[in-house]
C-alpha cells in the first residue's frame, strides 16, 4: 500500500454545501458554507501564495515528487449548489477540486438524509457533472448509494465501490481514481477494496492535514463549516490546529 512521501503538511479540505444555510435548528446546517465565504476563503488561499488542487493534482505533492505550497480542496456528495457557486470561484483563482459523486444518485437528491430530517437538495446529473470535468475539475467516486460500508457485508461493499466507479466511468468517460468513505465509516476490508478497484486515494474524517507515512488509501482532511472564521480558517491550512484533533469530523 503507498505511503505519503510528502516533507510539508498537507491540508486536504472538505466541503458539503456551498449555498445559503437553512433555518437555525436544521440538521447539520453547519455543512453549508455560503457563496460569499467560500470566495473569502479561495480568494485568502490565493493572497498566500496557496495553489488549490484536486486529489490527482495533488498526487506528486503527497508522493514527494513535488514541493510547494499546496492544498487538496474536496467536496462530498456532487450537490448542484457545488456547480453553480464553487464552479467560477475556483476556475477564477485557476483551482481545481475533486467531488465526490453518489453515481446511481445522479440527478436526484440526498436521499441517504432523509430520516434525520435533512433538507433535500439536487444533486448534480450526468449533464452537469460532465460540465464540473469540462471546467478543469474532477469527479471521485462516494459509492453507489451513499452506503454505511461498515453496516454491509463484503460482497455488498464490493459492489458499492466497483460499480459506483463504474457508472461514474460511463457517465464522465474518464478513468475515475479517487474515493472517499461515505460518513467517514470503513474497515480495513474497504481499504483493501479501494486498492483493488484501482483507487490511487481515499479520503476519510479522520481530523487533520496529511503528513509523511500515511496510507494513500486513508487521508485525513481538514473540515471547512459554517462556522468556520477566515482567521480559523487560516488556522486550518496554515498550522496544526486541525493536526492536534485529529478525530472523526
């Protein structure tokens, strides 16, 4: 299993939503980050010299090929509000990104949500993703379902990571070679299965920028909420503030 080489810290941020929040009391409102604060947030990566990557952009950097000063920049899930609000923002600052898209989803909503009461919200089609790619992005693979893979047996596992990159292949018609743990859940099986499949990266919850020594198929990464501060922010990418939880999201 490869082994990140890198000689700097790494931040590999993860959004969900970038949209206005819903009412205060909502579930999970804090997985929204407004339009306005996510341009405050790409425009202050730019101001320091910062360069956003997605995960295949960043492969030299966590492999040692390359030095700089570098950041991963993920959203989970494929929402349309990704497309419409952190589309022009990113191709604005010459960054790219990689989105994680639940491929037998497309074009629906985030149905896995529903009984926790989340709001639902339109997740980007065929049509759309391919026009994330065309705008210098990248799509990864979030399964099939959005399933829990530590509630599912093997085989089903194996079916949810093959066949989610499998449609997602058919729908972008590009090799697609990045994953990421629905809910941040899996066992070692999972990683096993990632490798198999061809996966080069896996992203968990797991707390905190990527350092030397850590499996490729197991990358921490930085949270950006709603109540995340620009200080904090920079806080976030540019110290071990995020090293030091070094928790689940």
């Amino acid at each position: 299993m490869m082994l990140t080489a890198n000689l700097q810290p790494i931040p590999v941020l993860v959004y969900h939503q970038i949209d206005k929040a819903p009412a205060k009391g909502a579930p999970f409102r804090s997985l929204y980050v407004s339009p306005s604060a996510f341009a405050r947030q790409i425009g202050l990566l730019g101001l320091l010299g910062y360069r956003g990557l997605s995960m295949n952009g960043l492969l030299p950097y966590l492999s040692g090929e390359l030095t700089g000063k570098v950041v991963g920049i993920t959203f989970d899930d494929g929402y349309v509000n990704n497309l419409v609000h952190a589309l022009p923002v990113l191709q604005r600052h010459g960054f790219s990104s990689t989105c994680y898209a639940v491929s037998s989803l497309a074009g629906k909503t985030n149905v896995w949500d529903e009984k926790i009461g989340i709001a639902q919200t339109p997740l980007m089609n065929a049509t759309q993703m391919r026009e994330w790619a065309d705008g210098g992005q990248e799509i990864g693979c979030h399964t099939r379902t959005h399933a829990r893979l530590t509630n599912v047996d093997d085989a089903e596992s194996v079916a949810e990571i093959a066949n989610g990159k499998l449609e997602l292949e058919a729908i972008l018609g590009q090799p697609i070679r990045h994953f990421c743990y629905p809910y941040g859940d899996y066992r070692q099986a999972h990683t096993d299965i990632a490798a198999v499949q061809g996966f080069t990266t896996a992203t968990t919850t797991r707390r905190g920028r990527c350092t030397p020594g850590i499996s490729m198929l197991e990358l921490p990464r930085v949270p950006v909420l709603k109540s995340t501060s620009l200080p904090v922010f920079f806080l976030k990418v540019a110290s071990g503030y995020e090293d030091r939880r070094n928790h689940e999201l």
